[in-house]
C-alpha cells in the first residue's frame, strides 16, 4: 500500500507539473491572441484612413478632371 500510495503521489506531481505548463502555454497563447486582435484592429483602422483617403482624391480627381473638361470644351481649333 506505502509503495502504491508513493506512485500514486508521483504521478499527481507530474500531473500538476504538466497542468502548470499547459497553463502557462495558454496564458502565452492569450497574450499572443489578445496582441494579434490589437494588431488587426489597428491595421483596420489604418485601412479605413486609406480609403477615406482614396475617396476623398478620387473626388479631387474627378473635379480637376470635370475642370479640363470644361477647359478644352471652349477652346477654338482653327479650321483645316
């Protein structure tokens, strides 16, 4: 029984051991994810700037574009 109880008291150890681990492996995981999902949040963000900023020289664009449009339209080529 004393030798059983002995193994029976190692095994717990090593099962707390690789518990503790696993429990650190998914704190580091966490840590990881919670970075990642920052990360991308950021990057969003950042994406959303871009394309406010395409639109907004895209519409600049379209206006300068509208410009010499109208600019061309009046000038007079001589006849040939």
């Amino acid at each position: 029984n004393d030798e059983d109880i002995k193994q029976l008291n190692k095994e717990i150890n090593e099962l707390n051991e690789s518990n503790n681990e696993m429990e650190a492996d998914m704190v580091n995981l966490q840590t990881q994810i919670t970075s990642m999902e920052k990360n991308l949040k950021n990057i969003e963000q950042e994406n959303k700037m871009i394309e406010e900023q395409n639109e907004a020289l895209f519409m600049e664009l379209s206006g300068l574009s509208q410009a010499l449009i109208r600019s061309l339209a009046n000038i007079r080529l001589p006849h040939m």
